[in-house]
C-alpha cells in the first residue's frame, strides 16, 4: 500500500491506494502533526479501524505546501517506514511541460492537481481547488500554462470577521438571490456568490483561449460552495489531489528502485 499526503496550509489529507485505485480518504487539521509520533498515533489509530497496519504501507508520497512540516515527514518515514517519503517536485520526472515564468515556484498541490487532470481528464482541463486560498490552474494542449489564486471564502470570512468590530462570521453557502436584507445574507452574498462570479469570470476568459471547450474540473475541501446547478464546474472530483500523487508516485517510484539496486 501507498500512503498519499496532501499537506496544505489549514487541512492535510491523507488517502491510501489499493491495487487500482484510492480506497481510502482521511482529512485532519495540519496543525495536528507537528511530531513525528504525533502523526503515527493518529495514522496508526486510522489504518486500525480499517484493518490495516502502519507496517504495511510500502510508500509515501506528499505534496506539501508548508516547509516546517516537510522535516516532520521526513522524520516519521525515517521512524517508521521502510523508505524516505517522495515529494512532489517541479524538476524531479514531472511529466507536463511547465510554460510559466518560475516553475520551482508552482505549489506542490497545485502541480498534483493538473497531473490528476490531464490523466483523468485529458489534454486540455481547467481546474478549480477550492481550500485556504483558490487556486485556478490550466492544462492546455498536456502542458501547465498558469492560472490564478484567489483568497478561500474561510480566509475571507476571517479576514472580515477580525477586522471589524459588528461584523460576525456566518456559514456560508451560495445565496439564490442577488442582495440581501439582512448582514448574514450580505455577507454570503459577497463572499460566496463574489468569489463564484469571479471565478466564473476568470474562466470564461481563460476558455477563450482555447480552440475547443476544455473541461472544468473542481476540487479541494471548500468546492461544495461553488457547486451550482448548470454552473461553471462540470466535474467535481474531490480526490483529484490525491490521484495526481499516485500517479507521481507510479512514476518515480521505478526510478528510485534502479537507484538502489
């Protein structure tokens, strides 16, 4: 068994591939994994419920957008794994060409994302990871070509809610009407359906230059916000993160072993 990690900034997500395919997701907060034997408590505590052990994980795999945990995992797989942990890297067997200005500085995520896509998807995916912040990103033709990040509806709700004094935080969801009567709706509103119009918007620019429709393809913990009927998403697929990972890993990993014959 392969163990996948993908380390962002508020929630880690954790899933366990099978023969073929994932046959497991976890998330959990990242703030929860400081130690090493922080995270083998709680992995060994997971994998029990579901009949499985730590020992028989063969491989770790992470994507990771926060560096002070990187040397956590690397401690843990030194601790408890028969191997170090591969990490996702821009310069390192990543089988899309990269036409932006500094690949070394793409997310980790971000590339797990648009491997995943153009796999699953085919040569020509937009794709929508809906987390801490919103990354938008493009696969034109097989390659990676940019995108943009936009603020998460949590991290603009908390940026309004510390930064006022009446403002209060609200559960959000997408409102079907157009204004609001009331400071709750005036704030779903704004956030959700802003941050919805904007995405919108942005996409429909990007699908311009394209010579055909590409897919969009929705992901992360927070796309449940965005997903509206006969809207701008055509596919959500919540472990796209992770598939991006497992096939990283497929990838890698022969190399890694003619390495160490």
């Amino acid at each position: 068994m392969v163990l996948l990690a993908d380390i962002g900034n508020t929630t880690t997500v954790l899933g366990l591939t099978g023969e073929k395919s994932i046959e497991v997701v976890w998330r959990l907060p990242s703030s929860r994994i400081e130690t090493e034997d922080e995270l083998f408590v709680i992995l060994d505590g997971l994998l029990r419920i579901k009949g499985h052990s730590v020992g028989e994980i063969d491989g770790l795999c992470v994507a990771s957008v926060v560096p002070r945990l990187n040397r956590t995992i690397n401690y843990f797989t030194r601790k408890y794994l028969p191997k170090p942990a591969v990490f996702l890297r821009p310069d390192r067997f990543f089988p899309l060409g990269l036409n932006t200005d500094n690949p070394a500085e793409i997310g980790a995520d971000r590339l797990a994302d648009v491997l995943g896509a153009k796999e699953c998807y085919g040569n020509n995916v937009i794709v929508v990871d809906a987390g801490t912040a919103i990354t938008i990103d493009i696969v034109k033709d097989g390659n990676f070509v940019g995108g943009a990040i936009l603020p998460g509806p949590g991290t603009s709700m908390s940026a309004l809610f510390s930064h006022t004094a009446k403002l209060p935080e609200v559960e959000l969801f997408f409102e079907d009407h157009y204004f609001g009567t009331n400071t709750e709706d005036n704030l779903r509103i704004g956030i959700v359906n802003g941050t919805y119009f904007a995405i919108q918007g942005i996409i429909n620019n990007i699908i311009e230059k394209f010579e055909e429709k590409p897919t969009v393809v929705g992901t992360g913990g927070n796309i449940d916000l965005f997903l509206i009927e006969g809207g701008l998403i055509e596919i959500a697929d919540p472990n796209l993160t992770l598939k991006g990972l497992s096939f990283y890993y497929s990838r890698v990993k022969p190399v890694e072993e003619d390495t160490t014959c």
